[in-house]
C-alpha cells in the first residue's frame, strides 16, 4: 500500500539525532549498497558526467511494512523519520545539486532500451523485483569530490518520528524525552510502532475466540487434505 502523503526514512536514532540537531539531510555515498545493480548505475552515472561526488537518501513512499523495519532500520535502535511529501519535494525542486523523485521499476528485457538521453534515469532505475520498496530517491551531485553532501532540514518538512517495534517498550519514554530535548523539536510527535504488538489487532483475536469458542470441543480431529483442498 502507498501512502500519498508521506515519505519515510528508516534510519537508526544516532542518524536521527544527528539529523535533528544539525538541521541537515545528509546524502551518503553509494560503495556499500547491497544491490550490485545499483551501485553500478549510480557509479556509470557519476562517471559518465564526471561528477566528483554522487550520493543519495533512500526514502520509501509505502506505508509501514515489517521489510522496512528489518531491512533498513532493524535492531534495538531502529526508528523511522517520516517527512511530509509535499513540503520534501518542494524544498528540492529546481535546487541546484539535488534530484528527488520516485524510482523505476523496469524489466529485466527492457533495460536494453535506454537511450542517450535516458542519462539522468539511470540513478532512478531498478528491477522489478524492489516494486514493492515503493522508493523515492533524493539524489545529490557536484563536481568536486565530496564524502557526503549536506541541504538544510526545516521543521515544516518533517510530520513526525516512529519508533521501532524491536525497540523495547522501556527505553521509548526516554528515547521521546531525548529527542524532544533538542532545540526547535520540543513539539515533535513521536510513537512507538504497534505492528508486531497492537493492542487492537490482539483484542480483536481474543474476541473470537469469546464469541466463537464453544462450537470447537475439547479435541478435535481434523483431515488436513481435506482441509486444503476444500473450496
């Protein structure tokens, strides 16, 4: 599922905290990116045009998925900063050094077709097996070589920060308190995710079981084949 108004960023808290205060989005580069794939059209990218640095943020426009927290923000220090899309991509439109747009997603037999002027596509491009990540690319170029490049963060471009599920539900008091310390963010809105422990979804579980409950008796046999091949 898409969510049309955020943009989300798993990351782990010292990023987040580092973000906040520095007031900075911070493009890394690309050399360790699990994807081969990837990391080879971001380095043809920045070769090809002869840029002395290309680096990227890796935001996600789905709502929140447990592959997103596994994969990209697992751990005990997992968190999720989700921007307002809107006020994101305005702040980076028509900025000099900066790209932001959502990813391609292209078969394997259509790759062959790119043309010359396909140049800019290819730091946008991946296969159609990542459809589901739902990403959406900030892209950050220059000319002299850099480790990282850096662009102002405003307090209108940011909804709000959720906690990891893997996040003990003990530290969250604190984890809230510490980013609420920082300045300009007291009146951040922070939440620990539910998605593996949600209170309703459980509630809900238990309800069954209260209202259907008695039509099982204690031991029932049940002929698995005929089971799954029921329809």
């Amino acid at each position: 599922m898409e969510n049309a108004t955020d943009l989300r960023r798993y990351t782990n808290l010292p990023s987040l905290i580092d973000t906040l205060m520095r007031r900075q989005i911070t493009l890394g580069g690309y050399a360790h990116w699990v994807d081969a794939n990837d990391r080879r059209a971001m380095r043809l990218y920045q070769e090809t045009l002869h840029y002395g640095f290309v680096g990227a943020m890796c935001l996600t426009r789905a709502a929140e998925t447990f592959h997103h927290w596994e994969i990209f923000a697992g751990g005990a220090a997992g968190v999720c900063i989700v921007f307002k899309r809107e006020a994101f991509e305005q702040a980076f439109r028509g900025r000099t050094h900066f790209m932001a747009k959502p990813m391609e997603y292209t078969q394997l037999t259509q790759i062959g077709a790119l043309q010359a002027n396909d140049i800019h596509r290819l730091p946008f491009l991946k296969r159609e097996g990542f459809r589901d990540e739902r990403e959406f690319r900030l892209l950050g170029y220059t000319v002299e070589p850099l480790s990282t490049l850096s662009a102002p963060l405003h307090r209108e471009m940011v909804s709000r920060v959720i906690v990891s599920p893997f996040v003990h539900k003990a530290f969250f008091d604190s984890i809230q308190a510490v980013l609420r310390a920082i300045e300009g963010w007291s009146d951040l809105p922070i939440q620990r995710s539910s998605l593996t422990d949600n209170d309703t979804w459980q509630a809900a579980l238990t309800d069954f079981v209260a209202r259907h409950g008695s039509v099982y008796s204690p031991w029932m046999e049940f002929d698995a084949e005929q089971i799954l091949t029921e329809d």
